[in-house]
C-alpha cells in the first residue's frame, strides 16, 4: 500500500524494520531523559513501530510504570507484543490504533512520548490534540521529530539522487519526514493542541556504519525505500547507490562513515 507522502509502508516493513533501532537509539535515550517517568506513572507511546522507546523503559523501570504503545500499522503492533512475550515484562502492550483517535478516556495518562512518529502522523495536529486530551493536567511529554532537510543528511541524498531518475511524486518523503522540523511550526501546533508549558531543542546525533556498503546494505534489506525502488528501472540501481556513495563520502572517517542527524525534542506539561 503507497500513500500519498510517500512515507514508507510500515505495514509490509515492520520485520526488518529493526535494523534501525540502534541507529536511532541515542534519540530514545534523550527522550526519555525528557520524560522523566516516574514509579506509578501510565504512560503512552505514540507511533510505537516495533516497540520503541516503550520497551526500553519497560526495561528500565521492570513493572513500576503501565506502558500502552499505539500504531496504525498492525504488524508492527505484532513485533513489539512478541518482544513483550518473549521478554515476559510485565505492564506493558502494543495497541493497533491510529495516533488522531485515541480509544482512551480524557486524563488517563501521566506521561506520553513518540519518536519519530508525529510528523508522520496523517494529521499531525489532530495527533497532538489526542496527546493533550489524554493527559492529566500536569501530565508530561516528550516528543521527538526530524529536524529539517538539510540536517538530515541520508534522507536528503536519498531525495536529490532519486528524483533525477523517477518522478517527484514518487521521491523518497523527504517533505513529509521535516515537515515539523522548521522554527515556528511545532511550536504553533502544540499550542494550538492546547499546551500553554512546554520547550523544544535541537539535538545532534550520529549514524555509524562501518562502510557506505555497510549503510546500503541496510537501506536495501529494510526495504525502507520499496516504494522508490519500485518506480526505479532495473538498470539504474547501481547508479543510485553509486551516486548516494558520493555524497555520502564527505562523512567517511578514517575507517568509518559517521552521519550528523539532528532532531527536536519538544518536552512540556498540560
Ligand atoms: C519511523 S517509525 C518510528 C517507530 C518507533 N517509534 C521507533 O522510534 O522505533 C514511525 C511509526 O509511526 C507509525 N505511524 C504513522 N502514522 C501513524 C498514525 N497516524 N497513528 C499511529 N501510528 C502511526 C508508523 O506505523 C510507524 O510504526
């Protein structure tokens, strides 16, 4: 299934879609410093894919907070609830439910988070809105989204190269992906979700692979760009990943390719 941001289909990639976790987990652990959970607290996990960053603090904190994560995609509700099971944690479950209509009662929860999941949201602002409602009033939370084009280097490459081969609307979701990324515009939609408390700020951190094949290799095997490969004649696959290896070279550190990524953390309180 395609949609019209071009976003992946995070349906059919759910399996390979932890060949990421790592890469990302400096986010998660930013996060969750935001956060602040608290024994007791019930807390919610938004766009919660295979589980993160809910099951990282279900670790953390074994049975003392109550975690729901939600998502729209049902098979990736599947992977995080098999972790639950072949972990056996205790307090925590994966829900298949779109982010804009939360099955839960006004006030119910004491903290909610989401990485990378609100700018992917079909409505953000209604995702936001739900976020708001169901918090108590003095409840906390701690959003992660991607920051803008030009500091989100893997995107951007992948974006410039494919759209000279195949249609612009076919293009990796370069637009969908920093659309909350630029000053102004988070801001304006958690206030108009109703937050009156709340800060956001940039943070930095780095994607490290051992080679640019190492960096492709899982680029191709999450099919996280199926959609673009799909639309890309046989006969011009080498020359995207050579053109991206170009690109890529600026960030090849003695025997490593490190990429600079930057994300906003917006934290605040209802
Ligand atoms: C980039 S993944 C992030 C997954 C996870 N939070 C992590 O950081 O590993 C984005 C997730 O948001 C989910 N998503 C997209 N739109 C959604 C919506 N409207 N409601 C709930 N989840 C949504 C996708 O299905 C996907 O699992």
């Amino acid at each position: 299934m395609s949609n019209s941001n071009n976003q992946p289909d995070w349906a059919a990639i759910a399996e390979n879609f932890d060949l990421w976790l790592p890469q990302i987990a400096p986010v998660g652990e930013v996060l969750l410093e935001g956060l602040s959970a608290r024994p007791g607290d019930k807390i919610i996990d938004l766009g919660s894919g295979t589980g993160e960053p809910a099951l990282t603090l279900a670790r953390l904190m074994r049975g003392q907070v109550d975690i729901t994560g939600v998502d729209s995609a049902g098979p990736m509700v599947d992977v995080a609830q098999r972790k639950v099971k072949d972990e056996g944690l205790a307090n925590v479950r994966f829900m298949h439910m779109p982010a804009e209509q939360l099955d839960f009662a006004d006030n119910r929860f004491d903290r909610a988070m989401s990485r990378f999941g609100v700018m992917l949201f079909n409505d953000s602002q209604q995702g936001l809105k739900e976020i708001h409602r169901v918090l108590k009033p003095g409840g906390h939370f701690s959003i992660a989204v991607w920051s803008t084009p030009e500091t989100m280097p893997t995107l951007l490459w992948s974006y410039d190269v494919f759209s000279k081969h195949i249609a612009e609307d076919a293009a990796p979701p370069l637009h969908k992906v920093t659309s909350l990324g630029r000053p102004g515009v988070l801001d304006e939609m958690l206030a108009k979700a109703g937050f009156s408390e709340f800060s956001i700020e940039p943070h930095t951190f780095h994607y490290h692979f051992d080679s640019f094949d190492a960096y492709w290799d899982i680029v191709e095997t999450s099919d996280i760009l199926k959609q673009q490969y799909d639309a890309l004649p046989k006969d011009q696959h080498a020359a995207i990943r050579e053109e991206i290896a170009v690109l890529a070279n600026i960030h090849m550190n003695e025997n490593e390719l490190v990429i600079p990524h930057e994300f906003l953390l917006a934290t605040g309180v209802k």
